[in-house]
C-alpha cells in the first residue's frame, strides 16, 4: 500500500538491485499512455524501453546501445522505411504488425518482419513472393505447402534472406494471413 501512495506522487520510480544494478521507471506520461523503462548494470551498460499506445496502436521500442528493436501493432501501423519498396503487397492490404531489428554497431545489419491480412488468390501471392525474391537476387531454397499453408525461404549470398507464410482462413479460403521477414543479420 505504501508502494502505491509513494508511486502515485511520483514521475519515476528507481529500483535498486542486489548488485548495484537499478532499473528506472518513467510514470510522468502513463496518462498518455506511454512508459519508460531504463536499466544500468553495475558495470555501466544501460538498456532501455519504451512503450506507447494512442488507443488504437501500440509500439515497444529497445535498445542496449548495440541493438535497437521496434514493434507496432494495431490499426495505425506503417512500413519500416527500410522495408523495399517494390515489395508486392496486395491492394487493400491491412498490417496488423511490424517490427525492426539493426545493429547499431553495423550498417545493414537489420531484419524487418511484416504481418498482413489480405483478400485474394493465396496462389498468385505465392508467384508474386517468388518473382520478387528472384528479381531482387535471392535463391529460392526452400518451398512447401502443408495443408494449405504456403511457405517459401530465400537467400542472397551469406547474409541476406527473405521468407515468407501465406496462412488461408479455414473457414473463407480468399482471407490470407500473411508474415514476411527480410534481413541481413550477421
């Protein structure tokens, strides 16, 4: 109880560890609805976190100082600007969710994932999946179809890969569910 009177003062709450490590939390926007956590090991290193939500979408972003992590899910979801452009994402399209990974220390180092829902030909997403991994320099390794459900991974030399899942509602066949990943992560 004396935890929450002392936090409903406040604008940041500071947690001591065992070991000289502490963790910051950040209230004085909750009403906003955002959150900011921020973490120091003994050893200096900090990690933080943020959290936000308009009411209709919410992102979660990280970073350590080597690595940095975003994710956005909701209705008000857009394109990682790394995402190619030439991507064939249907006509009429809704995200559900993106994220983005890079390393900060590297440049290109990044992986982006989309997930979208869709009304059309599960088929011809497929092709359009293979045409653009081909006409970007990826090779196919890798195709399957399990119970309806269309896969496909491809690579561009050592570093680069592309993979995509085509899911179909069970009960209406032209809703898909789709996931995308692309990135270079070593």
């Amino acid at each position: 109880m004396l935890v929450m009177v002392f936090t409903i003062g406040c604008s940041s709450i500071t947690i001591p560890g065992e070991n000289g490590e502490e963790m910051e939390i950040d209230l004085s926007e909750t009403e906003d609805g955002n959150v900011d956590v921020s973490m120091k090991a003994s050893e200096g290193n900090e990690e933080s976190f943020e959290m936000s939500s308009d009411g209709e979408s919410a992102t979660i972003s990280s970073s350590d100082g080597e690595t940095s992590f975003s994710s956005q899910s909701g209705e008000n979801v857009s394109l990682p600007k790394s995402f190619p452009k030439d991507f064939p994402m249907p006509s009429g399209a809704e995200l559900i969710a993106v994220s983005e990974m890079n390393d900060l220390a590297r440049e290109g180092v990044e992986i982006d994932s989309v997930s979208y829902n869709f009304s059309g030909d599960i088929n011809k997403a497929m092709d359009d999946f293979k045409t653009f991994a081909e006409s970007n320099g990826y090779e196919i390794v890798a195709e399957t179809n399990i119970n309806g459900m269309l896969t496909i991974q491809a690579e561009k030399g050592e570093n680069e890969y592309f993979s995509g899942s085509l899911i179909p509602e069970a009960e209406d066949e032209t809703q898909i569910a789709a996931d995308v990943q692309i990135g270079s992560p070593n």
